[in-house]
C-alpha cells in the first residue's frame, strides 16, 4: 500500500478511518458533506479547469496545479482551518519534489471563510513527511482496526454509522 495524500490526510484525523478506508471500507458515498464537499469543488472556481491543470504523482491527484507558478490550488468546504489540510498538501509538495519539481508552494482555499492559507515544503518538514508516510504503512499493515476516537467531529464523518452502530 502506497501512502496518498487522502490516507496523509485521514492520518491527521483519525486512524481508524485511514485503516477503513485503506483497506476497501468506504462510506464516502453515503456521506452529505462529502457531496456538499465535492460540489463546492466543482463549483467554486469554475475558470480553474481551464487555467490549471490536473496531475496524478504516485497515485495521488492534484485537481488543482498551476504549473508556470509552480502552486497546488488546493479547496476546503470546512468552516476550519485544518492541520490535515496543511498536511495533506505538503504531502503533495513532497510529491512534486521527489519528481523533480522544486520549490512548489500550495494554496488552500477556503470559500465559505474567505480566506486562504499559504503551504510550504522546507528541508526540515521531509523528514515529518516521510514519518507520515511510515505511520500511514504501519497502521495500514495491521490485522487490527484501530479504536474508534470520541471526539465531537465524529458525528459529521462518513464513519460514524459504521463506528457507533450499537451492536446487537
């Protein structure tokens, strides 16, 4: 199993769901959020298909590259900043480096906020990085579901009929 950058983000949220979904367990489909998610992807900045362009890197997907700029466009439907955001594209700047891509910055966009939030990749963050992605292959390798978290964020995850299910 390869890291991405969906399993560098659920790693910052929650390790059970980063072994779900890693391992074929998806609820993404049943989820509102993910939809109002994928929407405001589609509908926020209609000119970027246009202007940037879409890559795959060892199989993660930048929906959002602008390659004369050297910047990852990343947007978030959250009404928070997030430190998975910030994690989840600096993974993509670890990704244009080690492809030979120098000195990419990203750009998370949050519209319903109005605001934005600049990303960088320096020397020192690699080493974290490649730490994420060593986490992301030990908890994805276990034969063991990690417990489920009690945190208030759960009730708006896509998991949380499948964690909170009371058993009969």
């Amino acid at each position: 199993m390869h890291a991405n950058a969906t399993l560098v983000n659920y790693l910052h949220l929650c390790h059970r769901k980063l072994w779900l979904h890693a391992n074929q367990i998806r609820m993404e489909h049943t989820s509102e959020a993910v939809a109002e998610g994928k929407q405001l992807h589609e509908h926020a900045y209609p000119q970027r298909a246009e202007r940037y362009r879409e890559i795959i890197l060892d199989g993660s997907k930048i929906d959002f590259y602008d390659p004369y700029d050297k910047v990852v466009h990343e947007i978030k439907k959250s009404d928070k900043l997030e430190h998975s955001h910030m994690a989840q594209v600096q993974f993509y700047l670890y990704l244009l480096r080690r492809n030979g891509i120098e000195g990419a910055t990203g750009l998370i966009e949050y519209p319903k906020l109005r605001q934005t939030q600049t990303v960088r990749l320096d020397d020192d963050d690699v080493p974290v990085v490649e730490a994420w992605v060593a986490d992301i292959e030990r908890i994805v390798s276990s034969d063991q579901c990690p417990e489920r978290i009690a945190k208030s964020k759960c009730r708006s995850c896509s998991y949380f009929d499948f964690c909170y299910a009371e058993e009969e």
